[in-house]
C-alpha cells in the first residue's frame, strides 16, 4: 500500500472523531488534504472551519465549507492536523509545510487535539527530521547561532517565507530526548517566532494509517 493511501486512511478514520462538532480546527499538509477532501460528505452538518494556512482555507472554500476567524470562534471542539514525525507520547514535530506557528494557535484553543499520519512518521526519537523554526527575518543570524550552541545545524529555508511574513530555518542532527525542555529552550531565543516541537501541547489522539488498518494512539 502507498504512503498517500495509508494517509488517506488516517484521514477518513479522523471523521469518526468529529462527533457532533458544528466548528472544526484544520491543519495544513498532504494528510490534512485527504481530510479535507472527506470532509465532503460532512458539509452540511458543519458551520464552518478554523484554518491554519491559506493553502487549507483555500481548499476548504472549495469544498463550500465557511472559514471563520479563530477570535470569533473561541474554543474548538476539536482540531485535525498532520505532522512530520511522532512518538508514543504523542509528542509531534511540525511545520514541514511552514504553517507551524498558526497550527500551535489552533491546537492551543482545541479540546481535542487529532492528529493523522502514516505510519512512517511514528518514531523512537525525535528530530529525524529537521526540526522547524519560524524566526523574524532580522533575528535570522542571532537564532541561527542560538541553534548551534544548542547542538543543531540550521539551515535557511530558501525562496519560503510564511503566512505571517517570517523565514523558516530547518534544525539538522538534533536528537530530540527532553521535547518539552527543548521547545522551552527554543522559544526563550529572541527573535523566535515558533519552534516545530508539539510537547507542551501534544496531540491527544494519534491515527497512524497502516498496510493494515489504522492504529489508533491516544495520550
Ligand atoms: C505543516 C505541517 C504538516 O502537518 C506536516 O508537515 C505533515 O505534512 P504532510 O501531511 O504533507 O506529510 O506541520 O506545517
């Protein structure tokens, strides 16, 4: 079975987890677009989504579904999203896609946390794959060299810049083993917008799509 299959299948499992919630949070990437795209035969019983990038709120428009804004929507019952790699604790690491600061926002105001992935991203240890940061442009080479003493290699995310109007530098050859210590440490650098570690706030709920089925992971 293909990844985007096995994505497809934590996607469509994730609908099963909606109840009766008339307002969804919805993150951004590949799985997040198979959701959507299930979302298809929900439109009516939904009021309207919180999106967390203007490539989702696109597709979401697309499919007639209302985007709201979060500060009009308060709390969410719950808030569907990706990530790029995951562990047991359900600890996540994001913004693969660059949308990593909105996505906290989201998943700060949402009961329930889902996240869907293949089970390719499930890992030991994070920060296999380089870890996220959103960084005020002019703070670029200060945080670059706060990273470097923090053992990681950054790396300018070249020709992208966010939603928000930031760069992105992708951290190599961190080995992850205290998450929540390293997103505090991580957001205590000035000039740092938002850093890929989901620790503090974890998902609650983790699908992994499977040859087999979908493994269902919860905190
Ligand atoms: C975007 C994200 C995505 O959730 C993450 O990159 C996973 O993307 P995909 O579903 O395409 O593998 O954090 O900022």
């Amino acid at each position: 079975m293909s990844t985007e299959d096995k994505k497809q299948r934590a996607a469509r499992e994730a609908l099963k987890w909606l109840n009766d919630a008339r307002v969804i949070g919805v993150g951004t990437g590949s799985t997040v677009n198979h959701f959507i795209a299930a979302l298809k035969d929900m439109r009516g019983r939904l009021d309207g989504a919180v999106s967390s990038s203007t490539a989702s709120t696109q597709r979401l428009k697309a499919m007639g579904i209302p985007v709201l804004d979060l500060n009009a929507a308060g709390e969410l019952p719950v808030y569907v999203d990706g990530a790029d790699e995951a562990n047991r604790h359900l600890q996540l690491i994001k913004g693969g896609g660059g949308a990593l600061t909105r996505e906290k926002i989201v998943a700060a105001v949402s009961k329930r946390f889902v996240c869907i992935v293949d089970d390719s991203k499930l890992v030991q240890v994070l920060g296999g794959f380089p870890l996220p940061v959103e960084v005020i442009p002019m703070a670029r080479s200060h945080v670059a060299r706060e990273l470097v003493k923090l053992g990681g290699r950054p790396d300018w995310r070249q020709g992208f810049v966010t939603d928000n109007g930031n760069i992105i530098l992708d951290v190599h050859g961190l080995s992850i083993m205290d998450p929540p210590r390293l997103e505090s440490e991580i957001n205590q650098i000035t000039g740092v917008v938002c850093v890929g570690i989901f620790a503090h706030r974890p998902a609650d709920v983790l699908l992994v799509g499977e040859s087999n089925g979908v493994r269902t992971l919860s905190g």
